[in-house]
C-alpha cells in the first residue's frame, strides 16, 4: 500500500470537516458556561452541529441525552470518511473502527457491572454504524444481563479470546475487561501498521501507538501484582507483545513489588529499610549517627548536580508523601519504579525512579489481634584503631622527640582519655505493634499502635514514637456507596547530638582529662569538649 494518508478525495474531505469542528478558543469559551442549556445553545451555532441540532430545544435535553448526540455525531463523520475513502483507505478504516466497536462495547460492560435494575444501553445512536461497517450483533449484547452471557455472544470475534482470558482469571473488574479489548486492538494495529503504512505515515502511527503500548503494559504489570497478586511469568505472558520506548527487559525489571512477608524483620526507623538488599540498584545508607537522621536514597544514580537524586515518594496514591508521617509496620507493600516506567507515568517528577507505598487496609472477617515486637542491638565499627591512645602519643612523642626537638611542643594534659568511647555506646532499639482488625462485607475496621524506641550510637541521640492509626471502610447501598475514613497520628521526641560530634572526638587529644577537678567539663584551645557537647543536644 502507499501511503494512506496521502492526498485524495479522503483528505479533502477531511479538511472540510476539520474546519467545521469547534476550534481550541471555542472550547475555552465552553468550560467557561455556566450550565448545559448555554453549552448546547453555544453548539447549535456552530458549523458542525447547527444542522443536526437546530430542532432541538436545548432548555429539554439533559446531559445524558446531549452526550448521545455527540457520540451520534462522531459516529456519522466516521460513515462519511468511509464514503469517500478508496479500497485501500477503507481496509485501514476497517480496522481502525473497532475501536468504536470498543467505545459501545465498554458502556455495555459499565452497564453490567453497575448491579442496579438499569435499563439496556440505548443503542438508537450506534445502530447505523454497528449495521454498515461492524459485523456485531451489537442488539444481542446490549440486551445481555452479565458478562458470561456478554462474553459468549462475541463468541467468533477477535474480542472474545481476550475477555475469556479475563474472566478465568476470576474476581476481574471493569477496568480488567476494558484493558483486555483495549490491548487485543492495539495488538492488532501494531502488527499490521508496516503492510498499510510507509514512510512519514508509518513513523507517525508507531509513535501513537506505541506510546499506548508502552502505558497500558505498565498500567497493567501494576494492577495485576496489585490486585492480583500474579507471578511474573503469568504478567508477562499478558503483556502487548510489541515495544515502542521501552525494551522488554526494562519492563520485566521497572517494577519490582516487595510485600510484607519479604521485608527485613526487625526495627526500623525509616520503612525504606525495609527494602534493603531486595531491590537491585537501590541504595540506602543514613547520612548520620542521630537515630532521627534521613536516609540517603538513590535508586537510578546521579541524574543532576543541582537538585536533589531522591525518587519520587507515593504514599496511597499521594505523590510527594512523607516517610515519617507512617509506621514501618503499617506497610502491606512497595512497589519500585525505575528506568523509564516511571517518568512514563509520574512525569518528570520520576525522573529519578518512584517508591510507591502501599499501606495495610482493613479486611472482613472475623475480629484478629495480632503483635510484633523486635529487640535490635547495633555496633559501630572501629575505626579508631589507627589512632594512638594517650600512652602510644606518649611513647611515640619521646621517641621522635630524640631526632627532632619540636615534637616536645606537643602538650601532655596527664590524662587518658578515649573520647569515641566517651560519646558512643552499643545501642539498644525495640519496637512494639499492637493491630486489631475485623468487621463483615459492609463494615470493616483496622486499628493499630506501634512504639518505637530507636537508640542512636552516640550517647543522648535517640528517636521516640508512638503512632496510631484507625481505618474504616463502609459500604451501603449494594456497595454503590462506599466510605472510608483513614486517621493517623504521630508524636515523636528526638535526642539530636552534633554532626561533628564524631571528628571532634577523633581529632583530640587522648591526654586531655574529661573533667576538671571541680567536676566541670575540662576546656582549652584546642576544641570544644566531645563529653561536653553532648550535653548540649537538643530534644524535639
């Protein structure tokens, strides 16, 4: 085929009917209208739909019957571009159609899941369409009271092997069933688009398209570990088997989801230590010896000099969420984007990769209390084995003071102190959650408590909290009305010692008393008192 887009009778056609559509000023008039009479008055006048639309009074039509006519009116352009299209414009229409077929399809399918005593889809606006260019018995499934009778009607369509996937699958909502046509489409176009397009037509159809691709396999790894709990060889075998932007093994390692049973057991103070050693090509390291201290986090390298490495934070859907506002325990599941997933999704707000947290909902069932508690005990390493104590400055002083007579300018405060040992000890952490959870189909509860008692390495640092967190879900109305309610607080104090707490007590000298005779903190020149400095941290 040659180029399909080229010039013809079709694209004429289309520039005519292009500049009969509202313009870019016009719809900035639209939003601006303060009620649905006004807009279908403002339409009237408009080339587009002042024939169609003149009898009509816009003071009768509600919105529904006004989306109608759109979709009417949509229906109609795409009759007459089929009109005017030659033989091999025509075999790409043909295609192309089906994704009304989908449109009219999907709001069957929304009608279905609704449950309520609705009456049948109006099919009145898509019948001429559905009788000229579409080969489905499009009055049969509009009159279908579920999705196995729906599904069994398409039997002998290219729409029915994927809908039949789903729904095996079992539990599959709204969005699965329409995510399943939505792919079996854009499959087809993509293996199609080199025999119906060349050149500049091809290049512009892989890049629609493809970008699609690219969305609705990401959209649908997530919502299938998320809601399904799928392996990945399951996924992956459900994926748009082509690739525009995004290779394929950048999508098998884009999202990686790490549950609760897969995170580090024991205390925490940030839950992204949680993910420690599970998620390739993630580091986090704590930037400081304060228990309080932020973790340094980086997940796809260096990207900028200027600002900040640190993915993009999701907390239950809240882009930009604090860490510290949830408990490590609270947490049912995280998810990790990187590559190119997740400035697909999140924009260039991800361009340094995306957590997204997912906390623990309440589930029915009868009344469950459970606890954990953790004892964890750290060690600092030693580092100060190469530096001498005060009886090595002592004997190191009178040996090289015998070839060079300045080194007995180093001073001996006749003390013997170790003053790293003097500001750090063994810390002792726990933590305690205390969750209790229950409730039926309608009414569901999950109340929980954690205490974190974190100690820093240094004397006087450490991090206190108690957190509480109540979740309620209701549900009334044969679930058309659902409520939930999420309540969280935190209270946290926090011993924070000096930063250069640790090099002032390096870089001192051993001989140096930590007291004076009188008790007070012993002081000279050459710095400030390590012992003492701990006394000034500041509590919050």
């Amino acid at each position: 085929m040659g180029s399909v887009l080229s010039y013809s009778g079709l694209s004429t056609k289309i520039r005519a009917m292009q500049s009969r559509l509202v313009t870019d000023e016009q719809l900035e008039e639209i939003v601006q209208l303060p009620n649905v009479p006004q807009v279908t008055a403002y339409l009237k006048r408009t080339p587009e739909y002042q024939n169609i639309w003149s009898g009509l009074d816009e003071n009768d039509l509600h919105r529904g019957q006004i989306e109608k006519l759109l979709k009417k009116s949509i229906f109609l352009n795409f009759s007459r571009l089929y009109h005017f299209a030659n033989q091999e414009q025509r075999t790409f229409l043909s295609l192309y159609s089906k994704r009304y077929e989908i449109r009219v399809l999907k709001e069957i399918m929304t009608n279905l899941f609704d449950h309520r005593d609705t009456d049948p889809v109006d099919i009145s606006p898509y019948r001429d369409f559905f009788r000229h260019h579409s080969k489905l018995d499009i009055d049969r499934l509009a009159a279908c009271t579920n999705m196995d009778e729906f599904i069994a009607t398409l039997r002998g369509n290219d729409f029915f092997i994927p809908l039949s996937q789903v729904n095996e699958r079992g539990n599959a909502t709204l969005f699965d069933f329409g995510m399943a046509l939505d792919l079996s489409y854009f499959s087809q176009i993509w293996n199609v688009r080199k025999k119906l397009f060349k050149g500049n037509d091809l290049k512009q159809i892989t890049k629609a398209y493809g970008e699609k691709f690219d969305m609705l396999n990401l959209q649908f790894i997530q919502r299938s570990k998320r809601c399904f709990q799928m392996e990945p060889a399951a996924i992956y075998a459900l994926l748009v088997p082509m690739n525009y932007k995004l290779r394929k093994e950048e999508i098998t390692s884009s999202i990686t989801r790490v549950s609760s049973d897969e995170f580090l057991q024991g205390s925490v103070s940030n839950p992204l230590q949680l993910l420690q050693g599970k998620v390739a090509g993630l580091g986090i390291s704590k930037t400081s010896g304060n228990p309080s201290g932020e973790l340094s986090i980086m997940l796809r390298g260096i990207s900028t000099l200027a600002a900040s490495s640190a993915p993009l934070i999701v907390i239950d859907g809240v882009a930009g969420g604090s860490l510290n506002a949830i408990s490590p325990e609270d947490i049912e599941s995280i998810d990790v984007l990187k590559d190119g997933s997740a400035a697909a999704i999140y924009g260039t707000r991800g361009t340094n990769g995306v957590i997204i947290i997912n906390t623990k909902r309440p589930q029915s069932g009868r009344v469950a209390l459970e606890y954990k508690g953790y004892v964890t005990i750290d060690q600092m390493l030693d580092e100060t084995s190469d530096y001498p104590d005060a009886t090595e400055l002592r004997s190191l002083k009178s040996r090289l003071a015998k070839e060079d007579s300045r080194f007995d300018l180093i001073n001996d405060f006749k003390g013997d102190t170790d003053w790293v040992r003097e500001i750090t000890r063994t810390p002792v952490s726990q933590t305690h959650y205390v969750s209790l959870q229950g409730g039926n189909a309608r009414t569901n509860y999950l109340a929980s408590v954690t205490y974190n008692d974190n100690q820093g390495i240094y004397k006087a640092s450490f991090d206190e909290s108690l957190t509480a967190k109540l979740s309620i879900n209701h549900a009334m109305f044969d679930d058309r009305f659902k409520i939930a309610l999420n309540v969280s607080n935190k209270i946290v104090t926090q011993g924070i010692v000096p930063e250069d707490l640790y090099m002032q007590a390096l870089s001192r000298n051993p001989t140096i008393p930590v007291y004076n005779a009188d008790g007070s903190y012993y002081e000279n020149s050459n710095g400030a008192n390590p012992v003492g400095l701990l006394k000034t941290s500041t509590t919050s």
